[in-house]
C-alpha cells in the first residue's frame, strides 16, 4: 500500500507525460498492474488459497502416510505403486470409465435433442428453456439424488408404474446389474447446461445455408448431419470437455445412491466416492491424495486428446 | 452468444459459490480459553440432542461452567472432527463411537483417563461388563454413556397374521432358519422371512462365533475366528438364501438406516438383527418386538454388552477438568440421568435405571426389561467381556460387508469370499497400527 502511495507521489506533471524517460514508463506501467492486481486479489487469493496451495499440499501428502490425526510420514512413491494391485481401486476405475463413456453422449445427445427441438421459433421459448434447466438447476444436489433413490427403488414410482401393466421391476438401485444405469440416467436427465449452450449456438448459425439447402431439397436429416452439425462443432467440443470432466468428478449421486458405500458390490464405487471413503472413512489420506493426483492426470490426458482431436472433427468459422 | 454463455456461468458459479458456503466448517472452540467454558461435540437424532441439552443446563447450574453445544447427525461427524483434530482444534469433550475408540487411542490424542478416576469421574456404578468398553491397552480413554445389547427385531403382526408362534428366548440357529422359512411361504411372493445378516458383524456374526468359545477379535486386535468358521457362516446363510429363507440380496441396498424405505418397514421381510426398539417402531403402525439372537446349541447366547457411546478427551482439550466432571455427570448424576432416560440408549449403570424405571414409556419399558434379561442369561454364559473393537476395526467391517455380498449375489464362491476377506481384514487390522 505503501508502494502505491509512494509512486502516487513520484507520478509526472501532466506536462511531461509527453515524453517520459522509459525508467519512468516502466514504473508507470507497474503502477497500473498494481492496480489491475488489487481488483484480481480477490480471484488470486481465492486461486492460491483454495487451489493451488491445497493442490502443492496435497501432492505433499500423496508421498506420505497420512492419517489426518498424527503428523505425514514420507513414503515416497509407495501410494502409487500400491494403487494399482488394490482390488477395489481397480474396481473403482472400471465403473468411473463406464459411467463417463455412457452417461457423457447421453447427456450431449438428451441437450443437442432438446435444443433442436427448442429451437423452432416456439412461443413460449423461455418458458421451455427454463423447465429443461431445471434438473440441472438442481444439479448434483442432495435432494435430486435422493429422490432419484426413491424412485427406483423397490417399491419405488417406477415399478409401481411397471406394476399398472403387471410387470414385476426390479430392484434398480440393490441390483448390481442396474444400479449403475440409475446414476447414468440421472446424470443424462441433468442435460440442461449444455443445452443452454447448444441453444445459443444454434441461434448464431447463418440462415443462408439452410436457405440454400431448402432450395437443393435436402431432407432434415442431411441438413442436420451435413449443416447443423459441422456448424456446431465448436460447441460440441466445448461441452464434451467439462461434461467429460464433470463425469470423471461425479460424487454426490453415486454417495447418496449407494448409501455412501458404492455399492451394491461396488457396483457404483466412483472413483471419488472411494477416494472419499479411504481419505475419510479409513483415515488414509495420503493414499486418497495419490488418487486424487492420478485422477488428475488421467483428465488432463482425456482434455489432451480431445484438444488434438479437435483439429480433425471441429469446424471453427473462421 | 457472449451474453448468454457469461450469464451461464454466472449462474453457475453462483451454485458453486453456494454449495461451498453450504458445506463450511462452522467456527468451533474459539473462545474455549477461558476455564469456565467448555466445547462438547456430539452426533444424534432430535431425542438425543433434547436430553443432552437438559444435561447439560443441569451442569451448568451446578457448576457455572458453560458449555458449547455442538451436535450433527452421524454421517460426517468423524470427518469433520477428523479435520478438527488435523487442525490442532479439537473439540474439549466429545462423543465417540465405541468401535473406533482404539483406533484414535492407538494415535496418541485420546487422554488417558485413569487420572480423573476415582476422583473426579465415578465408574462404580457402571455395569462391570461396560466399565471396560473404553479401556485400550489398559488405559481408561472413554466412559461409556450409554448401553445395550443388539437384539432380533421382528414385526409381531406379520407373526400373527400368519399364525406362526413368535420366537421364544431360548430359540436356536436352526429355530431361526426354520421360522424364517415358514414366514416366507406364509408371506407370499417377493416377501421373506428374515433379512440376509451375513454381513451383520456385531449383530448377528459375533454372537454366533461366542456362541462356539471365540470371537470377531482378540485383545492383541487380531481376529478370533478361524476361515473355517466363516466359511460355515457364508454357508447357513447361502442355504437359508436358497431357500427362500431369507430376503435376496438386492434388498439389501436399504437396510444400513432406520427409515421407510427398510424392508422391515416396508413389510418386505419380518425379521432383522442389528436394530433395536427405540429406532424402528416410531416408523410403523405395526407392533414390533424385541428376542435375544438365536442361541446356540449348547444354550449360549453369545451376546456382548457394547458400551453404546463413549465421552472422551482429546489430549488437546482446553479445559480437561470440567470435561471430566461432565462425564461424571452424564453416569452418576441422578437428576441428569432423568433428563436423559432412553435417549442415548439403556443407561451404564443399576442406580441410573432404578431412578429411571418409573417415568418410562411401554416401549422403553420394553428395552429396559429386555437388556436386564440378556444381561442375565450373558451371566449364564459365563463368557469373558468382548475385547475392545481394535484399530482399523471399520475396514474390517467393510471387508466382511463386501465379501458377504460377494456370496449373496452369487459373484464369488464361498472360498473365494472368505479369502478375500481374510487377506482384507487382516491387511486393514495390521495397517492401522
């Protein structure tokens, strides 16, 4: 603060602004970051408080035996060396690989589905936007995933429908077999983000090319595939990339769903509901910081191959 | 576009910025310095934290010392006093679940509280079979506030409408499988006897292997049963599973909380180990009742008295003395302990239900009948005390929940499943010494 007023002071008459010496300029022009940095501080201290200082930490204790109560011991890399000969953390990979290779095109395809629909010239069009935004709304919340619980459960609004035409369902949420597919409804019904974005981008696409189309005779289905589609590309990747990293983030859900347990027989183990249970429930922290940092790896390869990706298949305008 | 995308994540930063404040950490023990205050953490349902809070008030009027009430439901509350302890900032007092008492004694922040004994905390009005429960490696780090014994709770109208006679106290493993059984047919279809108590550790497993001269775990925290004897376990369940006996195990899935959605309260099967009274029954309009867990065939019943909950001190405690004379009030003081009655389970000692018995409610009558009885036959029994549940117990647990489930869903045989939760207890029980 002492700086800024200091510099405040040495600041040139207006008349010499014309030709400052370039010691000055420098000076100057520190005096304005300063100022762009005072308005940053509150995102910076936020950044390295909340980010990227538990983030160094963190990798810290990956390298340790950590059981929150008695001080880190430094292991090296035996975290990671064990990571991969736990059952259960293999377990808990092939259900997050399943969830995100399923419950990622659902969700695009329920909002692309949607937005194309919505985006028809319909009346009451921010009525309709609205009420598809609304589970996302909710988003991962509590609320939404107990009810999801109670919908499938046994004697749940599913299969007392199921029961109208006399068809005994299943337990969804008990069976192994199912209880996966609930988490990846529940995460396609939540389409309402990149629907939102999908919308927008549609409004922004040239009419010319439709216009052109028409005159050609092109079917719905070419004009969506060949036009539309291509068009829309840039946002097709954009949502992809968060979706796909929300995916591989999913927690609240697969907890309340499962009970906190990822079951039944580990049939829903997240990966971080179990880097949940082992950091919290068993008191490993070190080892939970391990997953976590491979977790981190493995989404930036998946964001690293869709950027190189992306040359081949997105269409940016320009 | 612009607008719109910015507005989006606007909004959606907005969401963030509000599930974040909503899962804060709540100040805690700021102003603890001062020696006429004191912090105390617990977890219960609304009953509890009622019948804390008039204890509470009551030590406050008789020693001028305030107390900070903090109190949350279960789930969360060790980790969120995990992150307290991580933080140098523990609570002066707190509640701590009987079988995880030795795994934070085994990481030095539990005080030893033989100092305050006999002195400043009375324990010899406990129960002898409770005194024990928050004893590790000879050391005193927490007095049990509570009691009890994990019965069978079974639905009394689904006996009646059926026309099958309730289980008498002296029933046995083989009574057991037969009723369930004749429940099932009786019942019709998608309905059962009993739920599947494979998993069922202290419920069901423990008395079992007592009921045979051995135990889950020994005193060096070792486990106390033989691969042999699990894989007759798994296999009386997977006969009773075969049979129609007991519930399937994708009904599992709503069974580890007392709510409407359990198959006992849905009506889906008649019988459970692991639940008391006091929880279910507010929950139905049918009557539910309380048996001993089968015997077995040499007419033990195996049972060990659990010491509920516990008090303890973190070695970090502001104010160790008062929290000291707080316990002593939660065992000995008869005004506190008529404050209580049931809520925090069938209270440690003879002199606290002497005082209690009269302004009961038939329920908790029942409860309180009930565990003097077993108290009795565990008399009979003549058995030594359950070892404290050793560190690492919850891993333990977790391992025979999965290894249990593995049979259930016919994903593993039965040799299988108990190796696997062989190699996991015994891993989980040696790493978290």
């Amino acid at each position: 603060m002492s700086d800024d007023s200091g510099v405040a002071v040495l600041d040139p008459p207006v008349s010499e602004q014309a030709a400052p010496p370039p010691v000055r300029r420098k000076r100057k022009r520190h005096k304005h970051n300063l100022a762009g940095y005072g308005f940053l501080a509150p995102w910076l201290i936020g950044l390295f408080a909340f980010t990227l200082i538990p983030m160094v930490y963190s990798l810290y204790l990956s390298l340790t035996k950590f059981n929150l109560l008695t001080a880190p011991q430094w292991i090296g890399f035996e975290n990671y060396t064990r990571l991969f000969s736990d059952e259960r953390y293999l377990q808990s990979i092939k259900v997050t690989l399943l969830y995100v290779v399923t419950s990622v095109p659902l969700k695009l395809a329920a909002a692309l589905l949607v937005a194309v629909a919505l985006n028809r010239g319909l009346r009451a069009l921010g009525f309709y936007r609205a009420t598809f935004y609304l589970p996302s709304l909710l988003g991962a919340s509590v609320a939404v995933s107990v009810m999801w619980r109670q919908i499938f459960s046994r004697d749940g609004l599913v299969n007392q429908f199921l029961g109208v035409f006399g068809i005994q369902g299943a337990d969804w949420i008990g069976d192994p077999r199912y209880a996966m597919w609930t988490l990846v409804l529940l995460s396609g019904w939540q389409f309402g983000t990149p629907m939102l974005i999908f919308l927008a981008g549609l409004k922004q696409l040239p009419q010319d090319l439709y216009e052109a189309a028409a005159i050609d005779g092109a079917g719905r289905f070419t004009v969506f595939f060949k036009i539309t589609l291509p068009l829309l590309s840039p946002m097709v990747f954009f949502n992809l990339v968060l979706e796909t990293i929300n995916a591989f983030q999913t927690f609240t859900p697969a907890y309340v769903i499962s009970n906190g347990l990822g079951g039944p027989i580990d049939s829903t183990l997240l990966y971080t509901l179990y880097l949940y249970l082992k950091g919290f429930g068993s008191m490993q922290m070190g080892y939970a910081s391990a997953m976590a940092w491979v977790l981190f790896a493995v989404i930036g390869l998946f964001t690293a191959i869709y950027f190189w990706s992306a040359r081949r298949w997105v269409n940016y305008a320009d | 576009m612009s607008i719109s995308r910015r507005g989006l994540f606007g909004l959606a930063g907005g969401i963030a910025a509000a599930s974040v404040a909503g899962c804060g950490f709540a100040p805690t023990s700021s102003g603890g310095a001062a020696n006429n205050s004191l912090t105390f953490r617990w977890w219960g349902g609304e009953a509890r934290n009622k019948a804390y809070q008039s204890a509470l008030q009551i030590f406050t009027q008789k020693t001028g010392t305030k107390v900070d009430a903090q109190y949350s439901g279960y789930d969360g509350y060790f980790n969120k006093l995990n992150t307290e302890f991580a933080g140098g900032n523990p609570p002066d007092l707190f509640q701590m679940d009987t079988a995880l008492v030795s795994t934070y004694a085994a990481k030095g922040v539990l005080t030893d509280l033989s100092q305050y004994i006999p002195n400043t905390i009375h324990l010899d009005t406990l129960y002898q079979a409770v005194r024990g429960a928050g004893a590790v490696g000879g050391k005193t780090y927490g007095v049990p506030s509570g009691s009890g014994y994990a019965p069978v709770l079974y639905d009394k109208t689904i006996f009646e409408q059926a026309k099958i006679p309730v289980p008498a106290d002296t029933w046995t493993w083989d009574d057991f499988g037969r009723i369930a059984g004749e429940l099932s047919k009786a019942m019709g279809q998608g309905k059962y006897g009993a739920l599947d108590a494979s998993k069922d550790d202290s419920g069901a497993l423990q008395p079992w292997l007592r009921q045979r001269g051995k135990d889950l775990y020994n005193d060096e925290g070792k486990l106390a049963f033989t691969k042999d004897d699990l894989a007759e376990w798994f296999t009386m369940w997977d006969k009773l599973r075969k049979a129609g006996a007991i519930c399937p195990p994708e009904m599992l899935a709503n069974t580890d909380s007392a709510a409407g959605n359990h198959p006992l309260i849905s009506g889906n099967i008649a019988m459970t180990t692991g639940w008391g009274l006091a929880q279910m029954q507010p929950l139905t309009q049918h009557t539910l009742d309380i048996v001993v867990v089968p015997r077995g065939s040499n007419g033990k019943t195996g049972q060990a008295l659990n010491g509920g909950v516990l008090l303890c001190i973190p070695v970090k405690s502001k104010n160790p003395e008062a929290a000291a004379k707080l316990i002593d009030l939660f065992v000995s003081d008869i005004d506190a302990i008529k404050a209580m009655a049931l809520s925090r389970g069938i209270p440690p000692s003879s002199k606290a239900l002497e005082a209690l018995t009269p302004s009961l409610s038939a329920a908790d009558k029942r409860d309180v009948t009930y565990s003097q009885y077993v108290a009795d036959e565990v008399a009979k029994d003549g058995l030594p005390n359950a070892p404290t549940a050793p560190p690492g117990y919850n891993d333990a647990k977790t391992a025979l929940d999965a290894a249990a489930k593995q049979v259930a869903f016919g994903k593993m045989s039965i040799p299988d499943a108990v190796a696997q939760y062989f190699r996991d207890a015994e891993a989980a029980l040696q790493g978290a010494k």
